[in-house]
C-alpha cells in the first residue's frame, strides 16, 4: 500500500485504491445476494391452498348443533334415494378463539338455545381439503336468523361408531391450518397453534396416511369434554392418539381415552429394540 | 469526527454507503418475493414478508460481523467498517418487521398478551426438537435494539468507550441466538437442506475469518524482545518505521504505537478511545495521528486529540541509539507530553 493512501471515512472521498477493492467486493457481493435469494425463494416448502375469504362475508343456513364442537349442518344436495346431503360446518370465533363465546352471547341476546335448531349466520368462510369452516365475529353481527322452533333433528348428525382406534398424526388448529395461515402447522407454527387452541379453538388431529393422503378428526375428551388445554403440549408434534372415533356425518370426532394421547418417536418405535439390543450386546 | 453532535455527518462516503445498502436490499427483497410469488401462488403476504425480511437480516448480520475480520486482514475494507453502524441500524430496522409481524402473527389476537403469549405458549424449554424459538429470537432482537439506540457517538461518550465495546460485543451472543432461532425454528419445517447448508457455509465462513484475524494478531502480540536496558526494550530499526506512519509492539501485554514524524519518534498507547481502533495502523495528517478506523486524532507528542475534543491516550519514552529504537513500556499518565527520540540525519538515511 502507498504511504500516501490513507483512509479517512469523514473525508469527502475515498483513495482511489480502497474505492477499486471496495467496488470488486460489492461486484462479488452482488451476484452472492442474488443467488441466495433465488435459492431461499425456490427451497421454500409449498404453500398450502388453504383459502381464508378476508372481507367476505357468506351467508349459511343450517342446523346448528353445540357437541361434540359448535358446528352448523348444512344442506348439500340429495342422495340417489332423495334423502338430504349435508355437509358439517365447525365454528370459529375471530382471532384465536373458538366460537362458543360469540354463541353464547347471542343465544343469551335472544334468549333461547341455539341448539338443534335452525339458524342462518353470517360469517368468514374458510376451506381446504374438502373441509369447510366459518369464522364468526360479534362485530360483523353474525345472526341473521333463528327458528323458533327445533326442526326434527334425530339422525341428521348421522351418528356412527367407528370403534377404537389408534392414530398418529400432527394436532394442529383448524382455523389456521384450514385457510388464515400458511404455514398453518409444524414448528413455526407451534405456538400460533398453541395459542389458537387455548382460545377456543377446537384441536383437529391431521393424519397422513402411506399414500400421502390426510384425514382429519376433531379431539374431544373421552366424555365429550374439551382437551383443549390437555392438548397444550402436544400441540405441532408427532402424537399418537387411542380413543373411540364417532362419525358425525362427513366429520369424524375422537374421543380420547385417558392417557389416549402420547407423544409419538418414529425411532422409538423402530428401534428402540434394535438400541436396547445393541446396548445389551456392548455391555455384555 | 466532529465537535458537536449531528444524527448523522453526511458525507458523500456515506450517502454512497447508505444507498448501496438499500438498493441490495430492495434487489434481494425484490428477488425473494418476486420469485416465491411466481412459483408458490399461494403464498401470503405476512408469511412471505416474515421470511423475506428474516433471510435478508440472516445475510446482512453475516455481512455485518465478517466487516471486522475482513478489515484486520486487509485495510482496504476499511471503507466498510467506517459506517458499519448504518449496515447495524439498517439490520436491525429489517429485523424490527420480521419480529413484529412475527408477534403479531403468532401471538395477537389471543387470550393473552401477546408477549405473555411468547413465553407461555410452548414451554419445552428442555426439547431441542419442541425448543421454544421463537424466545431466542426475541432476546436477539432485544440486543439488536440496544445496539442501534446506542449506535451513536453521543452513547459512546456518554457510556463510556469500554461499556460501550461491551455493549456491542454482545452482537456474538445475538448472533448465537439467531443461530438457534434458525435451526429450532423453520429448518425443522423446512426439508430442502439448502438453508442448512447456507447456515453452516454461513456460521463457518464467519469462524474462519474471526480465526485467521485472531492468529495475526495473536502472532504480533507474542513477538518475544529479548534486549533490555534500563527499563528499555530494544524494538526496531528506525528505518523500519516510514515516515508519518508507526509500527505497533506489544510489551508487557500493552499495546504501544511507535510513530516517526517531523524528524521525532514518539510513542503512544495503541488503542483509540473511540472505538479501540489501532492507532499504530494510523497515519500522522495534518500534525496528528488519525486513527484508522473512525479518524479520530491524537498529537504525537502527548496523545492529547487537538482541542475542542477531549480524548487522550497514554504516552511512552523512546529513545534512539544509532539506528536502534527502544522503548520504554511504563505508561505515563494519559495526555503526558513527552519529547520523543531526535532522528540525527545520519539515523534517518
């Protein structure tokens, strides 16, 4: 280096021999921040196609029912025999919560039980995987409507006994999972889940099976109670459930037999003799 | 360096600096989100924008940190280290979305508040595969904040250069937590191993660079001088030292800058008290050492910095015995003035 270049940063220019090597480095630098970003965009994990619709607000009517979780049946289409389809509806409140506060208060408003009768709301429809929830919000007015009377409700939950199961899968929370975030699972997510779940929300067990194909549940206590602060810290990580599944139309709930949710290892269930046999061998 | 305060001293060095910053980082938040848009059309806005502005922080924080290294190795980065606050600052910004939309994501809107939500929403604090990441980040943003509200001159004078330094130095720590935050956070999500293996490339380019800064000046440090006399320690040929430059020697585990100017050796403590800059890098201009990093300057003869400022630096004695120079490592009193070593003619051809 010349004696006479010294670099002084509150002088108005800089020697002409630091200007060169500081330009060779930002042209080094350039491509380097160009290619990292290409990368991290495209090593990015799909999307999910989950759709939260944000600002609309839907009109359904159905037949609303508060157990096992707050869900209204509604009608869609018939069956080749002329019976009614229906397709079921789990609510949610606004935010991280469920929907059984904003229930509540407007069958307080009205003073009569929402409770197998039918009812129209208003609402935020959210939907993926061929599953369709709604939002309910007190600030958007929710009720637009509300029979009187019951309507004969006997056989419209189709209720059936699918024995006891075990499954494994991921317990996450539907309003995100479904639609408002993306990713709505997995560890990043894990504490919006957790969060959501706490709220209100009611926890939905997702199963991949061999093929790549998932199914959901919906977890409830073995009693029909809520496991939403028992799910805590299961919440976004391997389980492995043991409870009665009961068909609710085209949703299955699980109810939970105690000390029927455990967390779930691949490895420790792969090869944990294979390790215990290992061990054993280098000991002895 | 100036006498008064100003939020910032523009100059055209750094109007150049600040610009450059933002127009990488607008190409590189342009190019993620451009892509991610094309490619996953299902994205959303607060996931890409928490992403996009997370990676950009990770790189810049890299950038950031191997400025130091860089600059011990080779003086011509000295152009990046002399505003590298603005890069801080401007990383910190880019973080201060991340984190925010981050919180507002996760943990708003819910039954508790959303910082209480923070920190009680996953508690496996003893699960590296549940491990709470989202707290480590937040403790790297609570440095990063400290660290920019305290990046101007007016704290460092007012905390204190050492307080100041090791306020500063926690930027390791900051940058461990970050570390953490990726790889218990969204490279658990992630299968595409391309973000750990630019957080390893990245981790260990940094290590490297700090090593290979670290060993020269550990290597300068342990030169062993064996002649003494009188207190005197037998350093260097005067003809080793250029004119208005210094050459540094550590003895007794101080760091002293022998300077040769106006005909005179004079001796000085090596670290500036503005950053810990090494003055014996500096060059002798308009009468004064200035030292490399920030330029601020000392008068050679009492490492007073010239008035109104008011930093001073501790002298020495050195003496010349033909072309022999030696030095005195017991410091005097800060702002001492000393007469230096006459160079003869003779000494100095």
């Amino acid at each position: 280096m010349n004696n006479e270049e010294f670099y002084i940063g509150w002088m108005g220019k800089a020697p002409k021999s630091f200007a060169a090597w500081i330009r060779k480095y930002l042209i080094v630098l350039l491509p380097v921040i160009i290619v990292l970003g290409v990368l991290l965009a495209l090593s990015q994990k799909k999307f999910g196609t989950g759709t939260f619709e944000f600002g609309t607000l839907t009109e359904v009517k159905g037949i609303y029912f508060n157990k096992p979780v707050p869900t209204i049946k509604v009608v869609d289409g018939k069956d080749i025999w002329g019976n009614e389809n229906y397709i079921t509806v789990p609510l949610i409140g606004f935010g991280k919560h469920g929907a059984d506060g904003v229930i509540a208060d407007l069958e307080k408003e009205k003073n009569i039980s929402f409770e197998g009768k039918e009812i129209t709301l208003k609402g935020t429809l959210l939907y993926n995987d061929g599953k369709l929830l709604m939002q309910v919000d007190a600030n958007d007015k929710p009720l637009v409507n509300v029979s009187g009377a019951n309507i004969n409700s006997v056989g419209l939950q189709k209720i059936k006994e699918l024995g006891i199961i075990d499954v494994k899968g991921e317990i996450v929370d539907p309003k995100c999972f479904f639609g408002v975030m993306k990713p709505g699972e997995g560890k990043p997510h894990k504490d919006c889940a957790i969060r959501c779940i706490l709220g209100g929300m009611p926890p939905v067990l997702k199963v991949t099976d061999e093929k790549g194909n998932q199914n959901y549940y919906l977890i409830v206590g073995a009693n029909g109670e809520k496991m939403n602060e028992a799910v805590q810290d299961y919440v976004a990580t391997p389980v492995e459930i043991n409870a009665r599944a009961v068909a609710y139309g085209d949703w299955v709930v699980l109810y939970v037999h105690p000390n029927g949710l455990q967390h779930y290892s691949y490895i420790r269930e792969h090869f944990s003799t294979s390790i215990a046999s290992c061990m054993a061998a280098c000991i002895k | 360096m100036g006498a008064s305060y100003l939020a910032v001293g523009w100059n055209r060095q750094k109007k150049i600096y600040d610009w450059l910053i933002f127009a990488f980082c607008v190409l590189y938040l342009a190019t993620f989100v451009v892509l991610t848009a094309i490619f996953n059309p299902d994205y959303t806005f607060e996931t890409v924008l928490i992403r996009a502005t997370s990676t950009l922080a990770v790189i810049i924080l890299h950038v950031t940190l191997s400025i130091g290294p860089l600059t011990r190795i080779n003086k011509k980065f000295l152009p990046l280290l002399y505003n590298r606050r603005h890069l801080g600052v401007s990383m910190f910004c880019i973080i201060l979305v991340h984190g925010s939309f981050s919180i507002l994501q996760f943990h708003s809107l819910g039954n508790v508040n959303p910082f209480v939500s923070l920190f009680t929403s996953n508690t496996h604090f003893g699960s590296l595969a549940d491990f709470p990441f989202q707290a480590l980040g937040f403790f790297a943003l609570i440095i990063f904040f400290l660290m920019a509200i305290t990046s101007h001159d007016f704290w460092l004078h007012n905390l204190s250069p050492k307080v100041w330094k090791t306020l500063h130095m926690f930027v390791y720590l900051a940058y461990f937590l970050v570390v953490m935050h990726v790889m218990l956070g969204v490279i658990q999500y992630e299968t595409n191993p391309v973000f750990i293996i630019i957080m390893l490339i990245g981790a260990f380019t940094l290590i490297a660079l700090h090593l290979i800064a670290g060993t020269r000046e550990v290597n300068k440090d342990d030169v062993i001088y064996k002649l003494k006399q009188d207190g005197y320690v037998l350093v260097c040929d005067v003809k080793d030292i250029e004119e208005d430059r210094a050459k540094m020697f550590c003895l007794d585990t101080e760091r002293i800058a022998v300077y040769k100017t106006g005909g005179k050796l004079f001796a000085v403590n090596n670290v500036c008290k503005h950053q810990n800059g090494p003055l014996g890098e500096g060059k002798v201009i308009d009468g004064c050492i200035t030292c490399p990093w920030h330029g601020y300057q000392y008068l050679p003869q009492n490492g007073q910095s010239p008035p109104p400022f008011k930093e001073k630096v501790s002298t020495y004695d050195v003496k010349l015995e033909g072309t022999h120079v030696w030095l005195n490592p017991k410091a005097y009193a800060e702002g001492t003035e000393r007469p230096g070593a006459v160079i003869s003619v003779v000494n100095a051809e």
